[in-house]
C-alpha cells in the first residue's frame, strides 16, 4: 500500500476529488433505480452504476488505494451480473450499493485528512457485496417486468474527472470587482441620459400645443438631440472597452494550466510500460499553457487513450531498441502550443511508428502514393480498426482512437496522425480555446441558416461554373491555389440548393480539415458574429454532421456544422451531376406532423423532411399533435416514444383507435434501444420503428417514401 509521502500531493487531491464525486454519482443512480418504475430505465440506471464502479475501481487500483478498489470490484461483480441476464436489482441490493457508496465516501474523508484508507476498509460491507456476487442471479436480482413510463426527475450521471468547483486567485477576483464596478456606473450613466430623452420629448410635445411658438424650442431640442448623441457615443466607447476587459477577465479566471490535463499520464506511462516488458518515459512540454478548464477536463480522457496507445503500440522493447541502435527507454512527448486561435496538443512517440501494411491490410487499400498513405493512417481512427495484430488486455480491439475522435469533435476540434520522420507515430488535436462562445461565420442553404466556426475557416471564393472537375472519382474545385476537393451543403443536408439557376458562380467557404483545404459550396455568406453554443444533448450526441446549436438575435435557430464531418463528405460525395439529377427528382407535397419534446430534434427532422420536399408542422407532445390532427389533418406522424402528458406509443394507439385518422402512418423514432420496445412500438400500430443513435437521414426519408 502507498503511504500518504509518496503520493504527489496534486494527485492525491485529485483522487480525493474523484472518489468524493464517484460517491455521489453512485448514491444518485441507485436512488434513480429506486425511483424509476420502467425495467428499461432501470437497466440502463444499472449499466451507468457500473461504468461509474469500473472507472473508479480502475483509479484506485492506479493509486494502489486498495480498500475502495476491492469495494467497486465487488459492485462491478454484482452489477455485471445483472447486466449480462437482463436482470434488475431488487431492494435488499439497493440498499447495499448504497452501504458501499457510503463506504467509498468514508475513504474520501480519510483521504482528505492526508489518511490512506487501509486494504480492510469496509470489509463488512465487502463480505456482504462478496456473497450476493457468488451467489449469483438467483439472489436478490428479480425479472424485469415492464410498466407504463413513469415522469421522473434526470438524475445527472456525471462522467468526468472534474467537481463542479474551480480555485481563482485572490487578485483575479479583485481584477473581476474592479470591472463589475465599472459597469455600475454606467447604469448611473445610461439613467442620466434617460432623464436628458425624456426632458427633451416633453419638449417636443410642447411644441405641438396650440399656440406655442416652436421657431426657439427647435433650435432647443435639436441642440439638446446633438448633445446627447455625442454623450452616446462617447460611452459606447467605454462600455465597449469596459465589456470587452470584463470578458476578458472572466475568460482569464476560467483557465488553469494545459499541465492539469496531463496529471495522472506519468503514473499510466510507467504501469503501462512495466506490464508489457518495455522502458518508456514521458515528457511535457507547454505545461504553463493556460487553457478553458472545460477544455482541460474533456482532454484527460483523449491523452490517457493516446499515452496508452503510445506505450501500447509504439514502443519497441528494450532488446528490439537495443538492436535498432536506440536507447532501451522510450521517450512520449506530450506538447502545448498556440497555433492563431487554436490551441493544437500533440503526442509523439519515438517507438516503431505505424504499421501501413498492417492496417493497409485491415483496411482494403493500397498504400501507392503520399495522399494514400495518409488516407490509411486516418483509418486508425475508425471502430474496429487496430494497429496490432493480437489483442491484449492493452491494446487490439480498435476502440480507444475511436473515442479520442468523437471526445475531439465534442470538442468542435480535429485530430489527425502522422508518422515521424526518425521514427515513431503523432497524433494532432487542433482545439479551440473555450468552448462557451463561438465566433462564427453565418451562411444559409437550401433555404436556412447555419454556422461554421471561423477558427476553421481560411478565406471565402466564389466559384464559377466551369471550375468544377472530377479527379480520379473524387469531386473537386479549380482554385488559384490548386484542386480542392469540395461539398455541397444543400445536398449533403439533403435540402434543395436555393440558388439563381442564372448564376454564374458560387459561394463558398474554404475550411482547413485534417486531410487540407475543402471548399463549403452554400447558397450565400450572411455575416459573422460571437454566439453562445450549446449542445444537442444525448439523444443527438450521434449526429456527426453538427457540433452544437446557438441562437441567433432574431430567435432563430442555427445547426453548428461540423467541420470534420464535412471534410469527409467531400472525399466521399458522387460526382456533382450525378447528385443534381437525383436531388432534382422533387418528393410528392405531403403533410407530415413532427411530434417530439426536443426542440433540437423537432428542428433537425423538420430541416430533412422540408429539404425532401415536405410539407412539416410541429407538436411538444402527443396531446398537443392529437388536437393538431383534429384541426388540421396531416398525410403522416412522424413521433418520439418518451415525452410528457402523452408518450409515442400512447398517442400511436389514439390515431388507431380514430375513425378519422386510423389509416395516418405513424413513424416513432426513439432513442430506446431495446427489441421489447420496438414490438411494443409496432404492437401499438405504427408504421415504423427508428432508433436515433442509428438515425440516418436517407434511411429516414427511404422509410417516409414507403410508408407514404
């Protein structure tokens, strides 16, 4: 067991702080399991306990802290069990993960106290979790019975490595004070000139009386109307100074050093090593960076896949350096820089590099030619694709790139990886550097509006007619600066281009990707500005095409698009004619009512169905579409499973049992995973049955045409 003295204090503040918050996570599901009346919900409460209970067993184990890694193995046990059956947990055994939550919050308190917590802590609570285990299914675990779901309060299941707390020091918050000062006294300022207004539209309204004499009160109130613009002006000046310094400060004190996010990386680049016969050290370089914690607290993950995978798959042993003439230990970098606006993080390895045949071979393709090779190495990033050849308890299976890519474009970033020319393998994460706002360029297609970030963009062309080619099956555009492979977004969208068919050129928006420079055809470029982004939330956390939502000024709603993803789709989109003809090809006028809680998700359907022609009005729930049906009719529903006051499957059975609307076809897209529900879905009388984590806008529309 480690003592409390050969522990780094920041990592031992660090654990305490996971613990602590691991603790909680598993009191809020079990108590979630408790509440819940559906067997599904219960089940999927059980499955987040147990990632929670592997990821803390995994910490623990790291910091040798044995007593809570023993108690999350036995939680794991148990749960795994439940989970392989399809079983739930009855109350007895509630009640026990809540004694081994409380056993693990008993840990953290030791650990705060500079206490390491003893091999033997919670041995009570381990013996009784221990027997339920050997037990197995048959104790203390009951079917899953199915009921009607019930409303219940989210219960937040947080998954990162971070509290809700963050430390500013003492002179930030005085530098913040200071500045929120000064912005009070404006509001003295702007009461002030209120008062001048309104002095001077009582005497404009003076003016109009009958009899008075306006030739002196004009020159007056003009005089008066002169001086308070230049007032104006002069104080948005300062209140533009005063905001923008303000901004900056609270921009300043929500940073913390690129350093933070690399705690931990030492500890798993030595057990790494050790367990797979190798020598390897790690180095950190741009530690003093000062980085948007919320960037920071998404990044430990993608670096602790990223070492491992270094240690994993690019150092050699140390007979095999030796033999290369290299020395025994292998050397990681882990690098911070400013690159403009971007922050760009990069992890090199000086090992083996990777295996082009290897994943040529894995992959179907060749590796003649530069741009071949690196269209090969992305390909590691894809599920299933692996740089070893066996799989092992460390590496193998093709997962851990997989997800150091989708955190990264969570992130609105992008990664690539390249291979050293002296050796070894790089991985690049392009960044932005908050995630809060985002400036970015507004631009409309197929008739709406949506946003690229300008950290991304190069510059904005017009493209002529003539200048689009077809190189070697690829889709690409004439530039002064060479052929540039290019994507339409109107029809990547699937919308219909709204564009002069007199035009002679197009617009488009040059954006830098992993692969180079694409070219963004829209239909036109409507300005720039600084927008607040927010996400799509879980059930469009699959949806590659956007990065978040904002709102513009004017109320609308605008889809961040995902710079990654459009890359992508120009490498891969049919030859430009081929799509127009069939995009020209127009879907019959049909009415089709969109029915779900989500305003992100009402948006997103409406903007598919409307770019295939649709007609599409909307409803929260299924009361309010069964009154829009009444009112107003529609051709087909389109309808979630979980919402409020009337779920999908309710208002399905309602539209069956109408004599007016029992032959409407009912689509229900759901982010209910299991077969029971889609039986319970089809059961109920609808037409079809989608899954969102699989939703695919063609497969989507596909199912529209044959049910209409």
């Amino acid at each position: 067991m480690i003592t409390p003295e050969e522990l780094d204090p920041g990592l031992l503040t660090m654990f305490t702080q996971e613990v602590r918050e691991r603790a909680s996570e598993m009191e809020n599901a079990v108590l979630a399991i408790e509440a819940s009346g559906d067997a599904d919900r219960k089940r999927h409460l059980q499955e987040q306990l147990l990632r929670v209970a592997h990821s803390l067993k995994g910490a623990a184990g790291l910091l040798q802290v044995r007593g809570v890694e023993t108690i999350c193995h036995w939680m794991e046990e148990i749960l795994s069990i439940a989970a392989n059956v399809g079983l739930v947990l009855e109350r007895s055994r509630l009640d026990l993960l809540l004694s081994a939550a409380d056993a693990i919050r008993d840990a953290a308190n030791l650990l705060e106290s500079g206490e390491i917590p003893s091999p033997a802590h919670g041995q009570d609570v381990v013996e009784k979790l221990k027997a339920v285990a050997t037990a197995g299914s048959g104790d203390g675990l009951k079917e899953a019975h199915h009921h009607p779901p019930m409303a219940e309060p989210g219960i937040a299941i947080r998954a990162t490595d971070t509290d809700g707390s963050m430390r500013v020091s003492a002179a930030r918050l005085d530098a913040l004070l200071y500045r929120s000062g000064e912005m009070l006294t404006f509001n003295a300022v702007m009461r002030r000139h209120a008062e001048q207004a309104s002095s001077l539209r009582e005497e404009a309204r003076k003016m109009r009386a009958p009899g008075s004499d306006p030739t002196g009160q004009v020159a007056s109130v003009e005089g008066g109307l002169r001086q308070l613009a230049a007032f104006l002006r002069q104080d948005v000046r300062l209140m533009q100074s005063a905001v923008t310094a303000l901004d900056e400060e609270i921009r300043l004190a929500r940073t913390q050093p690129f350093a933070e996010a690399c705690k931990g990386l030492g500890r798993i680049v030595r057990d790494v090593a050790a367990a797979s016969g190798k020598r390897a050290e790690l180095e950190i370089s741009g530690g003093e960076l000062e980085v948007d914690r919320s960037i920071v607290s998404a990044l430990q993950d993608s670096l602790r896949h990223l070492v491992r995978n270094a240690v994993a798959h690019g150092i050699q042993t140390p007979e095999e350096r030796r033999t290369a003439g290299r020395p025994e230990k292998g050397r990681i970098l882990v690098s911070a820089a400013m690159r403009g606006n971007r922050m760009e993080v990069r992890v090199e390895d000086d090992g083996r590099g990777l295996n082009l045949a290897l994943l040529s071979a894995a992959t179907g393709e060749s590796t003649h030619g530069k741009q071949a090779e690196a269209d090969i190495l992305r390909r590691v990033f894809e599920p299933g694709v692996s740089t070893s050849a066996t799989v092992t308890s460390l590496s193998g299976r093709g997962i851990g790139l997989d997800i150091v890519k989708r955190n990264v474009e969570k992130l609105r970033g992008a990664v690539d990886v390249s291979q050293v020319t002296t050796g070894g393998a790089a991985f690049t994460l392009t960044l932005p550097l908050t995630l809060a706002t985002v400036r970015v360029l507004e631009v409309l297609a197929g008739g709406r509006v949506f946003t690229i970030d300008t950290t991304s963009v190069q510059r904005v062309i017009r493209i002529d007619r003539g200048d689009f080619t077809l190189i070697e099956g690829r889709n690409f555009v004439r530039t002064p600066a060479g052929p540039m492979p290019f994507v339409d977004v109107s029809l990547w969208l699937r919308l219909q281009p709204n564009r002069s068919p007199a035009s002679e050129t197009t617009p488009a928006v040059v954006v830098d990707s992993p692969s180079g420079s694409t070219a963004v055809l829209v239909d036109e470029i409507t300005g720039e500005q600084e927008l607040l982004a927010r996400s799509l939330g879980p059930r469009l956390a699959n949806v590659r095409r956007y990065s978040g939502g904002m709102v513009l000024p004017d109320g609308r709603i605008a889809l961040l698009l995902n710079v990654a993803a459009l890359a992508e789709a120009a490498a891969e989109v049919r030859p430009r004619n081929e799509v127009v003809a069939r995009r020209s090809v127009a879907a019959a006028r049909r009415k089709v009512l969109v029915v779900d809680d989500s305003k992100y998700v009402r948006t997103l359907v409406k903007l598919i169905l409307e770019g295939a022609g649709y007609d599409v009005t909307m409803a929260t729930d299924g009361t309010e579409a069964l009154k829009q049906l009444r009112d107003h009719g529609a051709d087909v529903v389109v309808a979630d499973v979980d919402m409020p006051s009337m779920n999908g499957f309710e208002l399905t059975r309602a539209i069956r049992q109408s004599d007016r609307f029992t032959g409407t076809p009912v689509v229900l897209v759901t982010g209910r995973e299991s077969l029971e529900d889609k039986v319970k879905g089809l059961r109920a009388g609808a037409n079809a049955y989608l899954r969102k984590d699989q939703f695919d806008a063609h497969d989507f529309l596909e199912t529209m045409r044959q049910v209409v």
